[in-house]
C-alpha cells in the first residue's frame, strides 16, 4: 500500500481551505489560549456556533467519557457529530492514515481522534497542510499525551481554588500520557507539580527538558510522601494502561507504595483535592476511600471534560469569551 503522501490533495470546490489550527500536544496551546478555552468552558455555549458542521469522532480505542462529552459538546454548539470506530476506517489496513483524513475533511469541519500511535495524528495534519484544508485535528488521547484530559482539569482545578497560578499538584505513579501532558500545561499557566513515579516508570529528560523550556520543569521526588507536601491537587492514574496488559503483574509490584491512600492525603494541603482521569483500579493506585471520600473531585472532572471541549471547540470556531452569555449553570 502506498503511504498515501504523493503530490498534495487540496480540498475539493465547497470545503475549507487555509490553515487550520491543531491539538496534538497541550503546548499547541499557549498560556492566553489556554486562559481563553477555560474562560469559554465556564460560559452559556453558543448553540448556533457549530450551525451546519460536522464533527467527527474517531476511537481506535473504547471510551466512555471521552465519547459522551466530545459528542455532546459538538451537540451542545449545534454541530453534528459522527462517532467512527478504529475497524470501520481501518487506518494503513484498508487505506491510508492521510487518505482517511482527507476523507473525514471532505464531509466534517474537526477531527476528533484518539489513536494508538500518536504519529498517526501528525499524519492526518501533515496530510491536511500540505493541502491546505482548514480543517483543525484534535487529540483525544495518543501514546505521546492527553491534552483534552487536562484542559478538563485546569477547569476543575480553577473552579476549585479561584485560579492556577501558584497552585501545586502531586502526581503519584505512572509518568505517563497525562502526566506527560499535565506538566507541559502546569509550565505554561504557573501550576508547580511535583511527580514521584517508582524508578524506571518517570518522565523522560527530554519532556522534563520541554517543561522547562515553557516555563517551569517538573520537580522530581523520590517517595509519594515528599510530593504531597503542600500539594492543593494529588493526582494518579491507573498502573496498567491500554496496551500494557502482559506487564500487568509486574507493573504492580513495581507500583507498590504508589498508592494514594489516606495517609498521604493528610500530608498534602488543608484543603487538597485527590483526582483521578478514570477508570480506576480501587485498591491499586487509589484507596476506595479516597476514591469515594470527601476530597474527591472526580465527578467534577468528568463534567468538565464536556465543559473544556466546549471551550475549545469555541475556540477553534472563533467563540470569544467575552461574547458569549454567562456563566455555565451548574
């Protein structure tokens, strides 16, 4: 098969052209733009925003949350959106990755996409580009980051405590994706976060380089207990992610005394918050009583998942803060 680069495609007569603007990685984002989409996500939509435009929604893997807020914040601007499934596109297996994003860009006016390989994203706008259609592709989860994921708790952390800056979170276990993607936006917004992985799991030094480079590196601790001290967020996710179920049981004893229990709470912030992107493993990386306890804001983050979307589905599409009704009802 070839690899569907070739001569650019440029949009057929009737669909946009331009230059489109992605979300691949939350630095695509700048500080005013983030401020921006969560200033739009604590907004009335603008139902008629999205009038006539389709969205789609691409999942090469299963989604519960992720799924329901992308469709309904489309919906929620008045857009149409189109969930596909991985086998129904057969991305390199029935036709290329660009030919499938020149596909969808012939009928909708965003991609929306969570991939395995995150490569398969810069296909999809390296196809678009060339050509010149002004159809923006957006990240919902890839093996490099999540940066949905974290817009969706910038809002809940800003709702929670009144602004970002100066606020610190904890994060406890696997540097993955979203700890990936949480310090990049953390650097960028003023937000310290200090990360405590068992050895082997940590970020590496280029994205612990990267932080830097956008305003503040990550601190590194060694144990749970030393980065909860004065945290205002402690924050973890599963152990065994998509994909790596044959390192299952070796991944939890590797994880062991990375779990977020009561204990470690109490040694963060009067006032901490724990959260979790879900779905949760009770017991491994966090105590079911921390899950289901007072300092839990997970459901606050689940409803901003929708609501961040919004803010930046309104920010793709020229929505404007200061525009915009008041705020969101909750």
């Amino acid at each position: 098969m070839s690899n569907g680069v070739g001569h650019p495609q440029p949009p057929p007569p009737g669909r946009p052209a331009g230059t489109a603007r992605h979300l691949l990685e939350v630095d695509d984002l700048g500080a005013a733009a983030i401020d921006e989409v969560l200033r739009l996500a604590d907004r009335a939509p603008d139902r008629t925003l999205m009038d006539t435009k389709g969205a789609v929604l691409l999942f090469q893997h299963p989604s519960a949350r992720t799924r329901n807020a992308a469709e309904m914040a489309v919906a929620s601007l008045g857009g149409h959106p189109v969930t596909v499934r991985a086998d129904e596109v057969g991305i390199d297996i029935r036709e290329t990755a660009e030919d499938v994003a020149r596909t969808l860009a012939c009928y909708h006016d965003v991609i929306l996409a969570r991939v395995s390989d995150h490569s398969t994203l810069r296909r999809f706008t390296a196809a678009l580009d060339a050509g010149g259609w002004s159809v923006p592709v957006v990240n919902l989860l890839s093996d490099n980051g999540h940066p949905t994921q974290i817009l969706a708790d910038l809002c809940v952390i800003r709702r929670r405590f009144g602004s970002l800056a100066g606020r610190k979170v904890a994060w406890i276990g696997d540097g993955n994706n979203v700890c990936r993607s949480l310090v990049l936006a953390a650097a960028m917004v003023g937000v310290e976060v200090s990360v405590s992985t068992p050895p082997g799991f940590g970020l590496s030094d280029a994205d612990v380089q990267r932080a830097a480079a956008l305003g503040r590196a990550p601190s590194i601790a060694d144990t749970p207990q030393d980065a909860v001290l004065d945290a205002d967020v402690l924050y973890t996710d599963v152990w065994v992610s998509m994909g790596q179920e044959d390192e299952a049981e070796s991944r939890r004893r590797a994880f062991a005394g990375w779990t977020i229990d009561a204990e470690l709470v109490r040694r963060a912030a009067p006032d901490a918050v724990v959260m979790h992107c879900l779905p949760a493993h009770r017991g491994e990386e966090i105590a079911p009583d921390v899950l289901e306890g007072p300092r839990s804001v997970i459901w606050e983050q689940v409803v901003a998942r929708r609501d961040s979307l919004v803010g930046l589905l309104s920010f793709l599409f020229g929505g404007r803060s200061a525009a915009v009704g008041g705020p969101r009802a909750r």
